[in-house]
C-alpha cells in the first residue's frame, strides 16, 4: 500500500464518512485550509492512481468512493510506525505512550485483560 500525503489521508478521511461524493462535497467537508477546487481534484486523482479510490462517471463529472478500506489503511498504517519508529517492536511502542502519559496504567490493565482473554 502505498504512504499517502496528510493532505490525501484527510480526503481519504472524508471520503470513508461520506462513502461515496463528488469533488464539491468533499470541498465542502473541508474545514481548514481548503484547497481550491482544482486542487482537490488533483488529489483525489492521485489517490485514484494509487489504487485507494474509484469512481462513477455522471457525464463530465465524477463521484469517487473509496476501495481501501479504513480499517485496512489504519493496519498497514501502524505496522509501518511500529517498524519504522520503534524497530518493529510493540514493547517499545507501548512504552514510548506510558512515558508520554498518553496511557494510565489502568488502560494498561484493560489491554492486559483483552490479551489474557484472547
């Protein structure tokens, strides 16, 4: 799977909400920084090129819906982070979080439960 660029993560976003959309209605799901329409289209059609969207032709406009699935993006997603950043271990990933403070450790204890029940 191809690394997609923040700008084509958000629209990918919008698009696994929306389901299905043209380029106005994602435009319009757009709340910081949007792109001028061209722009956007641009995008979606990267995300088109690198196999992530598909489209349904309505004369000379288009309506694109996803074909990756989030959950599918999100998995290769983290496999990617947890071998590029914490050498493939999910030890160190874990860790790293507790250190942060971005996991008590109750949240530890639940994780612990999900695991012993499994």
């Amino acid at each position: 799977m191809q690394k997609l660029t923040n700008k084509e993560e958000e629209v990918m976003q919008i698009l696994w909400t929306l389901e299905k959309a043209f380029v106005k209605e994602v435009l319009a799901e757009i709340k910081d920084d949007q792109p001028h329409y061209n722009t956007l289209s641009t995008i979606i059609r990267n995300l088109e090129e690198k196999g992530y969207v598909s489209h349904k032709a309505f004369g000379n406009t288009h309506q694109y819906f996803p074909i990756v699935k989030k959950e599918d993006y999100r998995k290769s997603f983290m496999n990617n982070a947890i071998e590029n950043y914490f050498n493939n271990s999910y030890k160190s990933m874990v860790s790293f979080f507790a250190k942060e403070e971005k996991i008590s450790a109750d949240e530890l204890r639940e994780i612990l439960d999900m695991i012993e029940k499994k």
